[in-house]
C-alpha cells in the first residue's frame, strides 16, 4: 500500500507540473505573436525560444499522458497500456527532450558568435538559424529512431509506461550521451571558449560597441549554462540510476515515477526563471515596445561617444 502510495503521490505531481508548464506554453506562445513588433527587433532570439517552447508545448501533454496512465495503473494493477502507440509516445518524449537541449545549444552557439565573430555578419544570419533549427530538428527525431525499431524502448509493466528501462544499461547511456550530455557539453565549451576570448581580448582596445556586445551577450549566455546545468543535474537520474544498477544490481522501487517527476519539476522551473531573468521574455509583458537591454545599451553607447568626444 505504501509503494503505491508514493508512486501515485511522484506522478500525481509530475501531472501537476505538466499542467503548469503547459499553461505557461500556451500563454508565452500567445504573447510572442501579440506582441510581434517586439520580436521584429530581436528576431533570431525569440526564433529560438519560440522552437524551445515549442518543443515543451508538445512535450508537456506527452508527460501528462505518461503520469495519467501511471496513475491508472497503479490505482488498477491488472490494465496494461502495452502496444506501439506507448512506444511511440515515449519516442516523441525523448526526441523532443534532445530537441530542447540542442535548441539551448544554438541559443550559446548565437551568443558565441555575437562576442567572439562580431563581423561576422553570416554567422548571425536569421536564415542560418531557421536552417539550424530543422536540421537539428531532424537529427534529434532520427538519432532515437533506431532504439524504437529494435525495441530498447520497453514496456514497464509495474509502472505502466514505456521508455528505456533503468535496467536498460546501453539503451540509457545511449540516448543520455547523444541527446543530453553532447548539447551540454558543447554548451560548456563554447562559454569556456568565450570566457577565453574575452579574457585575451581584456587588454585590447576594442570598439565601444564590441564593449557593449560583450556586456549584453555575456550575463544572457551565463544564465543558459547555468539553467542547462540545473536541467542536466536534476535530470541525471536517468543515466545515473543504470550506473549504479549495473554496480549494486539494485533497483529502487520508486526509481521510474521519481526520474519523471524530477524531470518535469525541472523543466518548469527553468521556464519559470527563464521568465523572471531574460530581458527578451521580459519584454513580451512590459508595456513598452522595445526589449530593455537594447535601451540601456543605447543610451550607454551615447555616454561613451559623449565621453570619447
């Protein structure tokens, strides 16, 4: 009684927060095409977080379907959800969840090149971006494609779902390593790389406007490695559980409710501190029509020309 006690308590909150996350969605959404003179100015910013939520407005309902089946199934032990269709959602699940970390990837690799190529101007093309989007778009779909044919998306007949099983050691590695951990990683290295740049260049003298660009991009591109490390931890039971499985051949009972409540709780809470901090969603339920930093970039630029004259 206590096992399901529990189990029903982690996805009666994953379905909680799925809920949430996907109101926010809808109303982010909403806001992005009332307010399209505010995009205009910032275009490839809001393309990207418009394909990031995207991906969570397809991504939530998935989750709430995974935890009302749960739920079903715990409350009445002898169902079985069983059949392609299960496979497939937990498909889309895991592609779309890839999809998320690499549009977080192209989100730094913009910032990348707004500080480290200023000139550029190709590298910060609104087209290349749109390109980027449908090809790792395509690449995400196709790289779990293969686990869904050969069948290492299974079904879990104690919790009513299907996905890689915790006990699934290749399988989780797998789609942990290219889905996940790749993004992240190069995440990482592009923001080592440009901590780089901007410390070999700090003795330079460089244009008042490149001054500018740095103190703009910089602060936006901190807060994406550090929300995609907060997503990457609290997700990393999904990789970590199969490691210690695979060392103590122990299983906790509450392991598959748990990783998918955590997972959700995460994502929503991102969104949630994405709101607060970015200056771009920010400006979406702000009064004015122009996104904040631009303004004060503006006027320090005329300070700085004031000063140099």
């Amino acid at each position: 009684m206590l096992v399901q006690i529990v189990k029903i308590s982690f996805s009666s909150f994953g379905l909680f927060c799925a809920i949430l996350g996907e109101c926010m969605m809808l109303f982010i959404l909403f806001m992005m095409i009332f307010r399209r003179s505010i995009i205009k100015t910032e275009h490839i910013d809001y393309l990207l977080f418009a394909h990031l939520y995207i991906c969570l407005l397809i991504s939530y309902p998935l989750f709430m379907d995974k935890c009302i089946y749960s739920i079903y199934g715990y409350l009445y032990p002898q169902v079985s959800f069983d059949g392609w269709w299960c496979r497939i959602k937990a498909y889309l699940i895991y592609s779309n969840a890839g999809m998320y970390f690499y549009t977080v990837l192209l989100q730094a690799t913009y910032r990348f090149s707004r500080i480290v190529y200023p000139t550029k101007i190709k590298f910060q093309s609104f087209r290349l971006y749109i390109l980027l989007s449908i090809i790792h778009t395509f690449i995400t779909f196709i790289q779990v494609f293969p686990s869904l044919i050969i069948g290492e998306i299974e079904y879990l007949k104690n919790d009513y779902v299907c996905q890689f099983a915790p006990t699934n050691i290749s399988g989780s590695l797998f789609i942990c390593s290219v889905a996940f951990l790749f993004p992240f990683i190069a995440t990482i290295f592009l923001y080592i790389w440009t901590m780089y740049h901007i410390r070999k260049r700090g003795g330079m003298v460089i244009s008042v406007n490149q001054r500018i660009r740095i103190r703009r991009d910089m602060p936006i591109m901190t807060r994406l490695v550090i929300l995609l490390t907060f997503v990457t931890t609290v997700a990393a039971p999904h990789g970590l559980i199969p490691i210690v499985y695979a060392l103590t051949e122990y299983m906790p009972w509450w392991t598959v409710p748990f990783e998918w409540m955590v997972t959700i709780f995460a994502l929503v809470s991102v969104t949630t501190i994405q709101i607060v901090t970015s200056p771009y969603l920010k400006a979406l339920f702000n009064r004015s029509s122009h996104v904040r930093p631009v303004i004060k970039i503006r006027n320090t630029f005329q300070r700085k020309s004031q000063e140099i004259k």
